[in-house]
C-alpha cells in the first residue's frame, strides 16, 4: 500500500484565456483568440514542471495567468490551497 500524495502545491484547473480581437471606430469586439482552453495540472512538493509546445502554442500565456500577470477567462489556480 502506497501512502497518499502530498496536497499540491499548485492546483490548475480549467484554466481559460481570451483575448478579445477589437475593429472600427468604437473598438466594438468582433471575436476572439483563444490563447488558452482548459489547461489543468497539479504540481506536488519536490517535483518539476515544463511546459512544452510549439510556438504560438500558449505557454507563455499560461505562464503569465498562473502568475496572476494576466488575469483569466475562466478557470481556477490555488497556490498552498489558496
């Protein structure tokens, strides 16, 4: 038996970003890039994570939104449960 994992450090659930594409005079929004969809992942006490893509791919996006640098769609991020 296998003694149950620690809680995560960080905790990321569904995490969403939009970027709002904006034309004419009166910078109506007329659609959106989807820069993040439903990105989720835990990392737990002692280990690493790498985001790894193609460019364009949103890591530095996803980066970003999990600093709090951009904020989110939608989606959660807890730091220690927070």
């Amino acid at each position: 038996m296998t003694a149950p994992s620690p809680r995560p450090v960080l905790r990321v659930s569904n995490l969403v970003k939009h970027f709002p594409v904006r034309r004419g005079v009166l910078g109506r929004q007329v659609g959106a890039v989807h820069a993040v969809d439903e990105v989720s992942f835990d990392l737990h006490p002692g280990r690493s994570l790498g985001l790894v893509g193609e460019s364009g791919s949103g890591k530095t996006t996803t980066g970003r939104t999990v600093m709090g640098l951009v904020q989110a769609t939608s989606g959660t991020v807890e730091l220690d449960g927070v």
